[in-house]
C-alpha cells in the first residue's frame, strides 16, 4: 500500500520494533531507514535489523516525538500508531517537524485508526477511540477530516486517504516540490 519506488532515505517516527521499516528495506534494496524512538524501544528494534541482516541499512537514533527536530533530507516519514496517543495540538506539531524533516516532493504516510467525519465509524476506530479516551490523558482516534486539516495547515499537498484491509487506514501527504 505504500510505494517504496524512488525512495532513497525513511524516517519511521515512533519505529517501535522496527518491523515496517525492515518490510520497506527489504522491499527496495536502495533505501536507507532512521527509526527514531526512546532508547529502551530501540533495543528490540535493533535486535530484530541484525536478525534481518539490515544493519548496513536501517539506524536507530534514539529521541522523542517531541523532541525539536527530526533530522532533514528524507523522501518519505512514516508515522505508524503513533497519532492517537497525541492531542491534536501535538499531532500538528508532529507533522511540522515531518515536513520540515522531508526533502521537497517527499511524501508523510500515516497509519491509524481513521474515523469517519460524523466520527461514529468504522466501528474498530470508534471503539478505540473510546478506549482512548478512558486510558489516556489526550488520545483518541481522529476523523479523516481532522487530518486532512493538520496536514493541510503544516504545508502538505496532495493529501489523500488509502483504505487498508482491517481497522486500520492510511492518510498520505507531500511535501510540494
């Protein structure tokens, strides 16, 4: 669901385990990945690159999403349930730094729960969106609209909304060349 073609350099925000950035490695033998993420994290991640033999590939850089910059130079950011655990204030802020991180004509692809505009579907998204709401201090799952707004507002074109098979969607924005 998301092309890797022309992709030289990835940033996967919030990496985790590092799972989605050895599928995109091993889907394009050029591209060259950063996962940024806390410390503790990328201890599993980088275990799991060494298992991949991806080493030479992917680095870890230990950081924050709040943290004041996300480096420069990528052609694509990856943000992969990373959304609903920030407020919306903190979700712009997320994508500022995305942008400013993305080499022109780059492209910001987010995964997610994605709600419906009357915020009551797909059932999976609303109910977690609940979920959210009682065991978190800001979370939440947002409405297409909501992100069409943020991207919009941090500068991103050509934005776009991929359903995916299962609960989950993709919102796609690009930097303008």
């Amino acid at each position: 669901a998301v092309g890797v073609e022309g992709v030289r350099r990835m940033l996967d925000l919030g990496g985790g385990s590092g799972a989605y950035t050895i599928a995109f490695a091993q889907a394009s033998p050029e591209l060259e990945a950063d996962i940024l993420d806390l410390a503790p994290v990328l201890r599993i991640a980088r275990r799991h690159i060494e298992e991949a033999g991806l080493s030479d590939r992917i680095r870890t850089r230990p950081g924050d999403l709040h943290q004041r910059s996300y480096g420069a130079g990528y052609d694509l950011v990856f943000i992969s349930a990373i959304c609903h655990m920030l407020d919306p204030k903190q979700n712009r802020g997320m994508l500022r730094k995305s942008y400013r991180a993305l080499k022109p004509g780059g492209r910001v692809v987010i995964q997610d729960f994605i709600l419906e505009a009357d915020k009551t579907a797909p059932r999976a998204a609303a109910l977690f969106s609940l979920n959210m709401l009682v065991g978190t201090r800001a979370g939440a799952s947002y409405s297409e609209p909501e992100y069409r707004s943020w991207l919009q507002d941090t500068g991103f074109g050509g934005i776009s909304r991929l359903h995916l098979p299962g609960p989950t969607s993709l919102m796609i924005g690009r930097r303008p060349a």
